[in-house]
C-alpha cells in the first residue's frame, strides 16, 4: 500500500515537473521582435510601423478570431519593450525587460523574468520565466530549480520547486491538505480570483460624478463601457497606469448600460466598443473630458494623463518677480522653487487640488547663493514659499524630499492645509482691528496720491508724524491721534478742506529720505521719531524732537497755532516718493 502510494506520488511529481518545461520552452518563443516581426536592429521607426500595422489587424473591434485577441495582446506587450530604450537594452542584455539577473514570484510590474500574457495583457493570466536560464535557489545545496507564477494586480500565488523538493517529497513530505506538495505553494482560487480586474476600478454613478468629479480639481481617468462590448486589454492596461500614477490621478469605469442617463448627459452612449476618457482642465478654469483616441499601450495612455494634469500653477522668472497682489488679492499666495525645467508633477496636482484657496506659481533656480533666493530666506532646494493675504512673508519649508509622489502629495497637502489655516487667522485678527480701528479716526501714511490734499499749499499747516521703526509708528500714531481731536488744534482737517485747517500725517522716514531732505541736509537720520509742523504755502518749517509724550506733543502744536516757534525756509521744495 505504502509503496504503491509513493509511485502515484512520484508519478505526479514527474507529470509537475514536465508540464513546467513545456511551459518554459513556451515562454522562450515569446521573443517581442517576432511578434511584431522586425530585426534586432530595427529602428524606433520601424518598431513604430510593425506595431501600428499589427495592431490594426488584430484589434478586437476589427478582428473576431478567438485568437486574435490573444495575439493583440502579445502585440502590444512586445511593443512596450521595444519601445523603451531601457526595457529593450535589459531585453537584449537579459532577455528581462526588468533588467533582474534573478526571478521574483511577483505581480505585474514586478517580474524577474520575462512576462507572457495569455489573453487580454496585464492583469489576466500570465507565466514569468527567464528564457535560456534557471535559477539557483540559495538553501538547497547544487539544486536548480525553475520558478514561474501565475496572478493578476488582485494577488497572486508563487510556485517554486527543484529536483531535490522531488525527492525529499518523495521520502517523506505529505501532502498537506493541498497547501503544499513537492515544493509547490498557492492556491487554485487565487488564480480564479486574479482573472478579473474589473473591481479594482471604481463604479462611478451619477452622484458620484457630480459630486466628486465635476470642478473638484482632480484628474480622473474614467472607463466608458457596456457589459456586451469586448473590454478584453482595457481595464489592465488603465490599472497599470493608475498604479504608475497613484496619488495624481484617480480612476473609474462607467457603466452605459445602468448608466445611460449619465452617459447620455456627458454624449457617450450608442457604445460599439469601450472609450477612454480623461476629466482634464488642460483647456482652462473649468474641467471637460477630453477621449483618448491612441493604440492602447500603457505608455502612451500614461503620458496623455500627464499631459492633462492640472497647470494653475504660474511659471515666473525670478529676477522679474516682485510679489504683488493680483485680482484674487483676499487669497494667500505659494511659490515653489525647484531646478526643474518645468512646473513638477505633484506641483501641477496640487495646483488643482487647491486652484480655488490659493495662488500658485513655482520657478527653476540651481543655486541658494542666488541673491534672489537668499532675499526670500530659501537655504536648501526644492522649496516652497507662502505669502498671506496680508502680504507677509512665510517660508513653508525648504529641502523637500520626495519618498514617491503618493505619499508626497499627501504630506504637501497638510503643509498648505496648515498655512491655509494661518491666513484664515491672519484675516480674522484683521477683521477685529479694522472693526475697532473703525470707530476711530486714522492718521493717514502721506504718500504721493494724497499729499496735495494733506499737505498741500491750501492747507495752513500740516502737523506730519515721521517715524523709522514699528514701535515709533505705533507711539507716534496714538500721540498724535490723541492730540488731534483736541480743542487747540483749531481745526482738524476734514473732507470739506476749510483754509483754517491744520492736518496730520504720518510719514515713513526710511522710505522719504528724500522728502526729509528739503527740511535737513541728513534727514534727520539720527531720530527714531520726530515731528515736523510744515507750513507750504510759505514753504517753512519747525521740528520738534523732543520727548513724545501727549503734553509736550501738545505743547509744540500749540505753540504752532498760536506763533511761539520759530520757522525755517525749506532747502527746497519737499517731493514725496
């Protein structure tokens, strides 16, 4: 009994094996310059003419030949190969188009060996082998083994066995339940389960679509299809460049069938095969779908999403930038700096992301020594810079590092959350003052537009408040402010501009230096505050820079009005900046 159970044990053991060299032998065929039938020397044009040739004459809508989808499939995958230089140099060197001297028991886009797809491309069926090599397995002595697998992006379950697993299996191994036998691990029910990708994209319904596509910023890539067109290639090829593109861009199919009165709204009905389309804001403010209309090649669809990414993000030329208030003054404003060409990926999501609570603009710079640069206090790149809607400045954070773009935007996203909080509690500070400072009447700054009207030769006297640091303004402006609404000031000036008035200004002495000029020679820069009694009709003048406070400030404008000071000719005739 014994006996005869080990000669059954070791018959299925040899029946294992031969299956894999037959399988083996069958992945050493798939070779991508014959499938698409060009020399190993052949031309990127070349391989570009094979392909487009092919895969019009294969294509499932065109071809109903059971086979032809296969070989549809062979097609494009052989055409990713070869038409990228690094898969095709690890090809030609490994005969891998991963570059992998050794075999890994992975899922799609993490093979050691060379992939075949049986039907419909990634995500269905597939063995991966190293055509012309076996693998050494590391435990097991001078065993050779083959390894292969069989999974889509659901799973996927590992097989590995060696002579020496037949024979040890043989003397003495049971077979476990069915877990294990001879070496060989996994589960028919994975490779079930791993057949259909079609639940790893998201139903989209028209709620959905309203509420979390229509003007939320955010690229989709969305399927259009119905349960009876041929969907063989599509949905694998999508979910490898969601994958690619996790965290830029997000991914969902459409039903047209249980969805006809979404897809009857959006003009994609009447559906003879499936349709790709992208939610872009490429063409402005307001997002459109915009179809993909190329061969169905991951690589070409991969770059037709990249190209419809968000671009909210303003390209300037630092030397030339001057941060300034646009029309959309009440929001806060962002600049990243970083060495590339042009406006980053994860930039250009985050634009989109956030198109309707900040300004974006981003810039190339190389060197933190540019004097540009070290004027916005940046001492490691890439960077990024905020201003609030109150024109301060803030440097968010400087030498970003990117781990992957996922896990990246995520990180930069509660970075601007955080700096978006901030400007809210600038602005509600703000609000407060305004309100209060509402009920008092404000010492105007003199600047060019309002200096005829506070100071000019209508105006008997003009009292003006200079100061050079915050604190000055600040004492200054609540001295004067004080005095103002005093009797002895004869009269304040108001909107009715009577010749017996007496006005008062504040002015910036650090910025009119030469306004200060045609009162003294140094203008004054030696005084932190100072007031200037300024009559222009006569062009004279008196300073008081004595101790500021409300008696001895009133003091002075009394003696003003009522003649007691003497006054000076003016150098010249004060011109403010």
């Amino acid at each position: 009994m014994q006996g005869s159970k080990m000669k059954v044990r070791f018959a299925l053991s040899i029946f294992l094996f031969s299956t894999l060299l037959i399988l083996n032998a069958k992945a050493k065929t798939v070779d991508p310059y014959k499938v698409l039938g060009v020399e190993r020397n052949a031309s990127q044009r070349e391989i570009q003419k094979a392909f487009h040739k092919l895969s019009l004459q294969y294509h499932p809508d065109k071809n109903k030949n059971k086979a032809a989808q296969e070989k549809f499939a062979e097609i494009n995958n052989a055409y990713d190969i070869l038409s990228d230089e690094e898969k095709r140099k690890n090809y030609d060197l490994y005969g891998d188009e991963k570059g992998s001297p050794g075999f890994d028991a992975g899922h799609p886009g993490n093979q050691g060996g060379y992939t075949y797809f049986t039907s419909g491309g990634p995500g269905q069926s597939q063995f991966t082998s190293r055509p012309g090599e076996w693998q050494n397995m590391g435990g097991q002595g001078s065993s050779r083994s083959f390894s292969f697998s069989f999974g889509g992006t659901g799973g996927s379950s590992s097989f590995g066995f060696g002579l020496d697993d037949i024979f040890s299996d043989f003397f003495g191994s049971s077979f476990g339940g069915g877990r294990q036998f001879g070496g060989f691990s996994g589960s028919t029910g994975s490779q079930s389960q791993s057949r259909s990708s079609s639940g790893n994209i998201r139903a989209i319904n028209l709620q959905v679509f309203k509420k979390e596509i229509v003007e939320k910023g955010m690229t989709w890539l969305l399927f259009f299809y119905s349960p009876s067109s041929n969907r063989d290639g599509y949905e694998s090829v999508i979910e490898e460049v969601a994958n690619s593109m996790e965290g830029a861009l997000k991914v969902g199919s459409i039903n047209c069938e249980t969805e006809a009165s979404l897809c009857k709204e959006l003009g994609v009905h009447r559906l003879r095969s499936p349709r790709i389309f992208v939610y872009s804001y490429k063409a402005g403010d307001k997002g459109s779908l915009i179809e993909y209309n190329e061969h169905l090649v991951a690589k070409n669809l991969k770059s037709f999403c990249r190209d419809h990414l968000p671009r909210f993000s303003k390209r300037i030329n630092l030397n030339r930038f001057e941060f300034t208030f646009d029309a959309k003054a009440s929001l806060p404003s962002v600049l990243l700096l970083s060495t590339k060409k042009e406006t980053p990926i994860i930039w250009r999501v985050l634009s989109g992301m956030y198109r309707e609570r900040l300004n974006f603009y981003d810039t190339e710079v190389h060197d933190v020594s540019d004097p540009a640069v070290k004027k916005l206090g940046v001492d490691a790149l890439p960077a990024i810079v905020g201003w609030l809607s109150n024109g301060e400045k803030d440097v968010l954070k400087t030498g970003i590092s990117v781990k992957d773009q996922k896990s990246s935007i995520h990180e930069l996203s509660k970075l601007l959350d955080g700096f978006e909080k901030k400007n809210k509690m600038a602005a509600s500070t703000r609000a407060t003052k305004s309100h209060s400072d509402s009920a008092e009447e404000q010492i105007p700054l003199l600047s060019r537009s309002n200096f005829d009207t506070i100071c000019g030769e209508a105006i008997p006297v003009c009292i003006i408040g200079a100061f050079r640091s915050s604190n000055a303004r600040g004492k200054l402006e609540s001295i004067v402010l004080d005095v103002s609404q005093k009797s002895l000031s004869r009269h304040q000036y108001s909107a009715s501009g009577s010749r017996n008035s007496i006005t008062y200004a504040l002015l910036d002495a650090a910025k009119q230096s030469s306004f200060l000029s045609a009162f003294d020679k140094s203008g004054f820069k030696s005084l932190d505050k100072f007031l200037v009694a300024y009559k222009p009709k006569r062009g004279k003048f008196a300073v008081f820079a004595g101790e500021m406070t409300p008696e001895e400030v009133e003091r002075f404008i009394g003696s003003v009005l009522n003649g007691d000071v003497q006054f000076s000719k003016t150098r010249h005739k004060p011109l403010i900046k």
